[in-house]
C-alpha cells in the first residue's frame, strides 16, 4: 500500500510541475507580447512626436515671417497712418482719401 500510496504522490507531483510549467510558459509569453507591444507604441509615439516638432518648427518659421511682413507693411500702410481712422463711423470716402492715388 505504501508503495502504491508514494507512486501516485509522484503521479501527482509530476502533473503538478508539468501544469507550472505550461502556466509559466504562458506566463512569459504574455509578459513577451506586452513588452512588444510597449514597444510598438514607444515607436509609433516617437515617430509622431518627431513629426509635431517638424511641424512646429515650419509654423514658427512661417510666423516670423508673417511677422515680419506685417511689420514692413505697418510702416507704410497709409491706413495706419491715415488721421480719419478716428472716425467712428466708417464712410467709404474715409478710406479712399487716405489711400494714396
């Protein structure tokens, strides 16, 4: 009986490890597929983030630019200039007297 009794405690330790073992294969495998999928995310983030600085470089370039063309036109804008802009009711004379001719 003692014998017998020992055989299927082994029985039993063997499906025991065995099912820990596939239980932990599964395990890594899962932690595996996460830590790819980290990385996919990681990588598609960087790309997008190297975009968004490309992009802000080109606006913030642009708006200089404009900057600069606004106020090179300031300076002679006969508008800006014109003593009639005081005039609270706009009248379409107002602004073809001060538009050069």
């Amino acid at each position: 009986a003692y014998v017998f009794q020992s055989h299927e405690e082994d029985d039993r330790k063997v499906r025991r490890r065995e099912k820990n073992r596939v239980a932990a294969q599964r395990s890594r495998k899962k932690q595996t597929q996460k830590a790819d999928k980290l990385h996919e995310e990681y990588e598609t983030l960087e790309q997008e983030n190297t975009s968004l600085k490309r992009e802000i470089g080109k606006l913030t370039d642009e708006m200089k630019h404009l900057s600069e063309v606004l106020k090179d036109h300031e300076k002679t804008c006969p508008l800006l200039h014109c003593t009639m802009n005081f005039v609270t009711i706009p009248r379409p004379d107002a602004l073809t007297s001060c538009l050069p001719r």
